[in-house]
C-alpha cells in the first residue's frame, strides 16, 4: 500500500506550535499494519505524545483500489480511540466511531476526531480536526512527511 514504511517531517497545531512528526505504517499480516506517531518540539526535544495502534484496510470485493480503513490508535494523553471510514487510491478518510480514556486523562476530553491521510507528489499528508469537551469540532494539526525510504 502507498502509505506502507517510516515518514517523517513537520506538523503545525492549527494557532499552535510547529513541531517533529514521525510516522510508520508496519505491515504485520495481511490488511494489518501497526500504527505509531510521534509528535516532538523541535526546539526543546520535549515530546508532545506518541500515538499506537492498529490501520486495518478492508478492500472491496469488485474494487480493491478501495474499501473500508478501520484505525484503533491509543495516546499518551489517557484516551483510546477507534475510528472506522474509507481508503482508495491515495486517501484515507477516517472519523472516530468510540473513545474510552482513563480515570486520569488529560482533560478537556477528546470528544471526536476525524483523520485523513492523503498522497501527495509522494508526500504523505496528515490532517486531524479534533472536537473536545471545550470545543466543537474544527482543524486541530496538519503535516506534511516525507518518506525514510532512501
């Protein structure tokens, strides 16, 4: 699959910092691959939060250029999310469909994400709108990764 290795590059916080993103798509079986981000501020080091998990791609029976993307990603904030939408040629479109969190997860709670990964001119494109308990839904990080593939 395009996304498929080790990425890497800079992300922004919508009205917020830049910072250090890395990005790895592992494929463990068939349609499985594990999933692990890290977010780092480039001028102190200091991580901002890894995120792992599992993209599970389910393509379709008359198409397998597309089909169903189902995410389960876990952060360092106390919260677990899954997320369940589509992928064709290039593009990963995915909304959260459960959160559960810990009994000490940073707050304001995550209420609901929407992810989507794009290909583009062999960039790989992130972008996450996130909705709180203090806020509705709206844009919340972007990126633009390169790959480690030398």
């Amino acid at each position: 699959m395009w996304f498929e290795g080790c990425w890497s590059g800079k992300g922004k916080v919508v009205n917020g910092p830049e910072y250090d993103n890395k990005m790895c798509f592992t494929k463990t079986k068939d349609k499985t691959y594990l999933f692990e981000q890290s977010f780092v501020f480039p001028s102190s080091g200091f991580g901002l939060t890894v995120e792992t998990g599992y993209l599970r791609i389910h393509p379709n029976k008359e198409d397998s250029s597309k089909g169903k993307a189902e995410l389960i990603v876990c952060g360092g904030f106390g919260a677990c999310l899954t997320h369940e939408g589509t992928y064709e040629k290039g593009k990963i479109d995915l909304n959260s469909t459960g959160i559960i969190r810990t009994s000490t997860a940073k707050q304001p709670f995550v209420t609901e994400t929407k992810r989507r990964f794009f290909n583009s001119n062999g960039q790989l494109l992130h972008e996450m709108d996130l909705g709180s308990t203090a806020h509705e839904i709206r844009p919340h990080l972007n990126a633009q990764l390169s790959s480690e593939k030398k």
